[in-house]
C-alpha cells in the first residue's frame, strides 16, 4: 500500500452540516444550541472580547500613553551604512536602499543620520538630514537632496479652502 492510496476516491470537501432539518437529521429541533439559554435565541451575538461576564482582559490591562494614528513612520539610515553600501560617486535613493536592504519596511519619510564616517562622494536624495549627517556628506564632497514628504491634512484642507475662495469671487475689473 502507497501513501496515495489513503485519500484515493474520498471527497475533497466535507459536505456543509444542515442543521434544524427534523429530528432524523441528528442536528433537528434544537440545531445544535441545545436548550434555552441566550446563546439559544435567534439574533444572539456577543463581543469578541466577551470572557462570560468577568473582567475582559482588554479591560483589565491598564493603557498608557497616546498612540498618534497619523504620525509618520520614519525610517533612518546611518551615513557609516552608506559607506559600506555604495561606491564613490553613486547616487542614494530610497529604491536603492531598499534593494541594498538598508531600508526595507514600510515608511513615510527617510531620515539620514550623521553617526559614522563618510569618504565617499555621494548624492543622497531624502525627506531629511541630521545637521551632522548633511555636513559629513557636503565634507565628503556630496550632495544631498531633500525629497518633499507627505502633505499634512491639514495643509491640503487649507489649500482646498483657499481654491474655493478663489472660484467663488468674481473677478476684479480693470480700468482702461
């Protein structure tokens, strides 16, 4: 006997369990929520975090701090990285360090810091510098370029206001 003759013939799927179908069935009268009960009425339905009526842990755990949901996640990469990735006269970029494996994860903006020595001539595009690192790379006989980053919500609700006000003005008539 081969390990392939087990499931020889045998269904691939398992046929769905109808339940209240007449006592014959062995799911009928009750359909498998047995008797009485909350859990046995029609339209029941509990939260997930429901441990029978003790304290759920989610509830028990104290909280602490603020968790900001809108900040930026901000992936940073040391200048002595950039030494040991690239060669003289390269250019940096944020797809080149994820190739490199230098910055892998997702991120909204790139930071470059300064710890570390740079002897190579570099161009290095980011959304931002460390006061240290922008002065190893221009040292180094580099450049840097700064990337723009994310527009605020609250700027682009600024800039959306400004546009309508703009539209909804008749325009000023010039004398001639």
């Amino acid at each position: 006997m081969n390990l392939d003759d087990v499931h020889r013939n045998l269904p691939k799927r398992k046929k769905r369990r109808r339940i209240g179908r007449g006592t014959g069935s062995g799911l009928g009268k009750t359909a498998g929520r047995g008797h009485k009960g909350q859990k046995s009425r029609a339209g029941y339905s509990r939260l997930a975090v429901f441990q029978g009526g003790a304290m759920p842990l989610v509830r028990r755990v104290p909280k602490r701090g603020f968790n900001n949901k809108f900040a930026l996640t901000i992936a940073s990469v040391n200048v002595s990285q950039l030494e040991e990735a690239y060669e003289a006269g390269e250019e940096v970029t944020p797809e080149n360090l994820r190739e490199r494996s230098l910055a892998k994860r997702r991120y909204d903006e790139l930071k470059i810091l300064g710890d570390g020595e740079l002897t190579k001539k570099l161009t290095v595009s980011a959304h931002r510098f460390s006061k240290s690192a922008k002065e190893k790379i221009e040292q180094a006989g580099g450049k840097t370029l700064v990337l723009a980053g994310k527009t605020p919500v609250a700027e682009k609700q600024k800039k959306s206001r400004k546009n309508k006000a703009q539209q909804s003005s008749p325009p000023e008539a010039t004398e001639e």
